[in-house]
C-alpha cells in the first residue's frame, strides 16, 4: 500500500508501518473536499469534529487553525487519526467517496496531530475551578475522552488506573507498528497538563476502597472489556494457548518479545494458529509474524466477511499471514502438555443469520489438522466484571455490561459509565463519542 515501509523491511521490527502524509500531499488530499452543503462527515463522526472547518484549514495551509478545530473536540487526534475506522464512519460518509476515493480524512488528522506535536500544542481553555471532583476508572480512551471534558469543565479530575503504565487498549491492545508507543504517551500527557491526575498501580477494591471511589462528587467507569471469550473446545488449557488479551499485553506492555531483558516471557512458536479475524486477531498474528512464526490465521466464515478493517486485512497477507477461512477449531491437540496442532472442520456457507452474513456450518467428515505451537483465541472480550462485582446496586446486563441510559447515567445516580464496559469490545472512537456523551451528562448533574 502507497505510503507503507517495505514489508521485508517491517516485518522484523515494530516500528509503524504507515509513514503518513507529506505537507504537499496533505493539502493536496484536503483540496479535494467539495465543502458539501450538509456535510455527512461530520455525522459520521463520533467526536462531533466540524470535519469541514478542518479540512478547510488544510487547505488553506493553516495548520495551527486546523490543530484547534481538532482539540476543540478531541484530545487525542494522533491516536484516532491512525486506529480509527474511518472507513465506515467520516469517510463512509463523505460524498465524494460516491464517485470516487472519499477525503482521507484521517490521514489528515493523523497529519495534523503530528505536526502539532513536533511545533507545540496548544491546549483548548479550561473553566475556573469549580469545587467538584470526579473520579475516573481506567484510563484508555473512554477515560481519556472523559477526564479531558471534565478537567476542561474546571473539575478536579483523578484517574485510577490498575496497570502500571496508562492508556488502557491504547498501551496493551494495539502494536506499536500500528500505534506508536511514545504517541499514546504525548496524547496522556496533554490530558495530564490539562490539570487531570492519573494514578497508576490503583485497584478500585484493593488499594481503592469503594467507599473511597463513591464519595467523589461524580464517578465515571470506563475499566473497558478486559474479559477474554475462549471457544469452549478440548485443549484449550494446554501449555501455549493463549488468549488474544494476555498475549498482546505481554508484548506491547510488558516487552514479553525482549524477554528475559525484560521479566514477563511469551512463548515463541515457531508456528502459530490464530482463531478469529478481527482487528485484534489481526494484530495478534502480525505480532507473532515479527516475532519469527509461521502464521495461519484461521475463521470459520469467507474473507469477505472479515470483521477486520481492511487495510489490516492487506498489511496482513502482504506480510505472509496465510489466511485459512470456511475453517472452525474443533480440538487443541497436545503433547507432553502443550500444544502441538489443532484439529479444525470445514464449513459451509448457508442461509444469512441475524448479521445478514451467510450462516457457516460444519461440513461432516471435512476434519483435518494444523500442526501449532501456540494457539491464540481471538474472538471477542466482554466487560472487566470487576467493577460492577463490587459496587452494590450497579445494575448489569446478561453479558456483565453495566446498563446505561442514552445519557451515560448507571442505576447510582451519581455514576456514570461508557465505553466497552457498557458495550463490550467496540471501537476507539466509538467509546470516546459515548464518554463524551456521559461527560456532559456528569456536567450537567454538577452544575444543578
């Protein structure tokens, strides 16, 4: 893809694989806007950026215009500008892309924040001090977004982060190749100098009693969905069977592919089945990839039905990911205790089910195997049932989600939530737009 590091090149590092826009290109791109009447951009994004405004200023060259039409709304352009699926949200709503490409809309914000970043930011004004506090659980994107419009609003803001270092799914969840570490860490370090406090190693429960958290003015939940789903299939205890969660967060947060320069190992196949196709097992397979596997990414429906966003369905196969579809795992075989191959089934595609997507189902006597050394579930995380386990009366779904209204407000009427904690897995922007919603609900209740 046009504006890639060689592949032979990235697949032994992790460093970012996309180099972004050049200044020329940049405006180039944000000529082609045609400054629509309605602009359906604007709509399609979460963060309610004035999307127009913003490519204008690129346009026109502006670039310390544009940086403030972005933080206005959004305090973490770097981040959103790279992971984002733009594609079906500002971009998938841009009427150009009827015709032809749609503005890369994204590309210009990841452009944008970038440049911000190497000439200095400039923070949006914040409200005088108003005498409230709130307290905030987890602090990836959902907690970010939040604890910014908060601090913003002239609240005294504290985050209370379980891990060691911030940033939630931003840290632990996403490569560096796809997310660059250092930039997670200036997009926090702008929430902090906005007057937010983060406190790492805080366990709401342990080392933050409830009665603690539920005596700050407001509270708002964003822990995310740090629960990992596993198939229910033999063999799933085997040594070398991971989930997706536990074997990113051994990598991108506590270094696992340094080890032992570093205390947390991971163990390194030399071949590695990966069970899903989402972004995440996307990303799983592209780090086991750098990490010297042979890589089969197998899912039980077509590659047209990936649920992944399709430039990292291409970064993957460009980077040797053999991807095995119509397939389902049926048994992790071992040996001696840990895995050696996983027997799978053929399946078919039927009638659509309730996604609209052709049913699969297994076609009797297709089994087969794949000899593995590792194994890695990734097919979906629900909410960190930890929260909810420990506040009485915080009213919860089937799937351990805290229930919310449109406003964000939980059945504690002074707690707030968003994010996969009320969803499950979703993505970035998506539980940035729904923590901002809840902020302005939180406002709102401090201000009466």
């Amino acid at each position: 893809m046009a504006g890639d590091r060689p592949v032979k090149e990235r697949v032994h590092d992790f460093d970012e694989v996309d180099t972004g826009l050049s200044m020329h290109n940049a405006v180039l791109e944000a000529l082609r806007c045609m400054t629509c009447v309605i602009p359906k951009c604007v709509e399609g994004c979460p963060v309610n950026i004035d999307i127009p405004s913003f490519v204008g200023a690129v346009a026109a060259n502006d670039l310390e215009k544009a940086a403030g039409i972005l933080r206005e709304e959004n305090m973490l352009p770097a981040i959103c500008g790279r992971v984002c699926p733009q594609e079906t949200q500002c971009e998938g709503s841009c009427i150009l892309g009827k015709k032809e490409k749609p503005v890369r809309v994204g590309a210009l914000e990841r452009f944008v924040a970038d440049w911000e970043r190497e000439k200095g930011v400039v923070l949006p004004e914040t409200a005088p001090p108003s005498g409230r506090r709130v307290a905030v659980v987890g602090s990836g994107p959902a907690g970010l977004t939040a604890a910014a419009e908060l601090a913003k609003s002239g609240h005294e803001v504290v985050i209370f982060e379980s891990l060691h270092e911030a940033g939630g799914v931003l840290t632990y969840g996403i490569p560096s190749f796809r997310l660059p570490k250092e930039i997670v860490r200036e997009e926090i370090r702008m929430v902090q100098d906005l007057g937010v406090e983060i406190r790492t190693n805080h366990v709401v429960g342990r080392s933050v009693p409830v009665e603690e958290l539920l005596s700050y003015d407001a509270v708002f939940l964003a822990s995310g969905a740090g629960l990992p789903y596993f198939i229910g299939i033999e063999g799933e205890s085997l040594n070398g069977v991971y989930s997706a969660n536990e074997f990113l967060t051994r990598v991108n947060l506590m270094h696992a592919d340094s080890f032992p320069k570093f205390d947390t190992p991971v163990k390194k196949g030399g071949r590695v089945v990966v069970v899903g196709a989402g972004n995440v097992a996307m990303d799983a397979a592209r780090v086991a990839k750098r990490m010297g596997a042979e890589v089969k990414l197998i899912y039980r429906r077509r590659k047209e039905d990936f649920p992944a966003r399709l430039a990292e369905v291409e970064h993957a196969s460009e980077e040797g990911i053999e991807f095995v579809c119509c397939t389902n795992p049926v048994r992790i075989i071992g040996s001696d205790g840990r895995v050696a191959a996983v027997e799978c089934i053929r399946m078919e595609m039927c009638d659509p089910d309730e996604s609209g997507r052709p049913a699969p189902e297994p076609i009797e006597g297709s089994e087969f195997t794949i000899d593995a050394d590792v194994c890695i579930i990734a097919i979906g995380q629900g909410p960190n049932p930890l929260i909810s386990s420990l506040i009485d009366g915080l009213e919860t779904g089937k799937k351990g989600n805290v229930v919310v209204d449109n406003d964000g407000r939980t059945s504690i009427p002074h707690v707030f939530a968003a994010g996969d904690i009320t969803t499950g897995a979703a993505t970035v922007i998506s539980a940035m737009g729904s923590a901002k919603t809840a902020a302005d609900s939180i406002n709102r209740m401090l201000s009466d």
